[in-house]
C-alpha cells in the first residue's frame, strides 16, 4: 500500500536511529500521553525512529536556552522541567512546568528560535523530535498530525488557564490550590496516584510561576496541612481531602 511505502521510504532515506536504549515509542508507558497516542504499530516504528536522541540531562541544566534557533520538539520521559523567560532589566518568570509524558518547546515553532529556556528540576531524560523530520512524517500519517495540534492545544489551553490567574487577581489560596490539582490530574493521567504526589518545583518556583510571593506560598500550604486537606513533607505531598481542596477553586466568592 502507497501509505506503508511512504513510510518504510522514510524511515530509510533518514529516520536512521543509533540510539540503543530499551524503550521504544511502542514499549513506552507514558506513549498515550505523548505524540504516539492512537497510532498503528508501523507509525510507531515510524516515529520512534525519527526520535533523534533519548537524551539524559542532569538537574539544573539546560535543554536550551531562550532565543536558541528552535530545531526540536522534546517529551519528558522521566524527571521533570521549568520554562522561564528572562528579562531585560533581570527579572525571571516561570512559564511552564512538565511532568513525564508532556511534550514542550512549541514556543519555537512560530519565530524560529525559543522564547523560553527549559531546565531540568532534577535528573531527567527527554526524547528529542527534530521539527523538520516530524513535519514531514505528518504529511505522511494524518493521526500525528492531529495528535501534535491536540497536544498544543492543550499547552495554549493551560497557558490562558495560568493568564487568567494573573488578569483576575485570584487570591493565593485559589492559585495554590489550582495548582495542586493540576498536578494531582496530570498524574491521573499518566496512570499514577493522584493523591500521593511529588512536587516538582521549589516553593520559591511555585510562587514565582504563580505570582504570589514565597511566604504566601509557605503560608498558604501550611493552612491547607492545618485543616487537614494535604500532608507535606518537604516536596512529598498526599491529597486527604481533594473536596475540600477544589473548594477554594470551584467558590467564586474570595
């Protein structure tokens, strides 16, 4: 059939692959949340080949830094990742936080370079798609091609849930407890506890990507633990009462 040919000629003119890890796109637990969701097994051989490096980076370095020509797309395999721009006069903002199975660096694709940097907040390992190679394989299967634009989507969507924080001065209790949730959710997603969690930042991360101060994150964790709606032990975190948490969130009245 025309569509495997089209595959297998790619695959062979420059999908080439000298990785020699034991996971592949098809063995892969996270593989439903990332860009192999919902693909036949020759795309997954497919993509997995285009996958250019399963690449390990240590914490506290970079996977690349803002204004770096954009070349790739990266999936989180393991570990975890801040976004953060830099500003003229030094000022730093957290722009994004991702966890196993989220794909990130969609800044890059419409102005060529990234308008963020991306750093890792402990040992982690990503999975790198050259852009131009992942474009071309989407001509060819058409359900990539729709996963790619859910999985920006997804970002612009969180990126407007995250503005819309800042544009109607939330209180702190409602930032801090949306953000737990998130992270109590994306875990659901990947098939892990939703109640025992880890938190992937430091708080003075959280407040800075938040926008409310350290201490009010301190303080506002320290209510949450008070009436018994979390337990934390410095970054361990269990949900008690998920009720009681997504009250601050769903009550419209501060």
């Amino acid at each position: 059939m025309l569509y495997n040919k089209a595959i297998a000629e790619l695959m062979g003119s420059q999908l080439v692959c000298a990785h020699d890890f034991s996971i592949s796109c098809e063995t892969c637990r996270i593989r439903r949340l990332c860009l192999p969701a919902a693909l036949e097994t020759d795309e997954l051989t497919a993509l997995d080949g285009l996958v250019e490096h399963r690449r390990s980076v240590p914490s506290g370095e970079h996977l690349y830094i803002q204004n770096q020509p954009f070349t790739s797309l990266y999936a989180v395999l393991s570990g975890s990742f801040k976004t953060y721009t830099s500003h003229e006069d030094g000022w730093i903002r957290i722009t994004g936080c991702h966890l196993p199975g989220e794909v990130f660096g969609f800044s890059g694709i419409n102005n060529s370079h990234y308008l963020s940097s991306a750093r890792a907040l402990e040992d982690s390992v990503v999975c790198e798609f050259p852009f131009d190679e992942l474009e071309n394989l989407c001509r060819i299967i058409p359900d990539l091609q729709s996963r790619l634009f859910q999985l920006m989507s997804r970002r612009l969507v969180e990126d407007d849930e995250l503005a819309a924080q800042f544009l109607h001065k939330r209180p702190a209790r409602k930032r801090i407890a949306a953000f737990l949730l998130g992270l109590s959710t994306r875990a659901a997603r990947r098939g892990d506890s939703s109640s025992e969690l880890r938190l992937p930042m430091s708080r003075t991360d959280i407040g800075n990507y938040l926008g409310i101060t350290l201490e009010t994150v301190c303080r506002e964790l320290a209510r949450l633990e008070k009436h018994g709606v979390i337990s934390l032990n410095k970054r361990q975190l269990s949900i008690i009462d998920i009720y009681a948490l997504r009250e601050p969130v769903c009550n419209d009245s501060d």
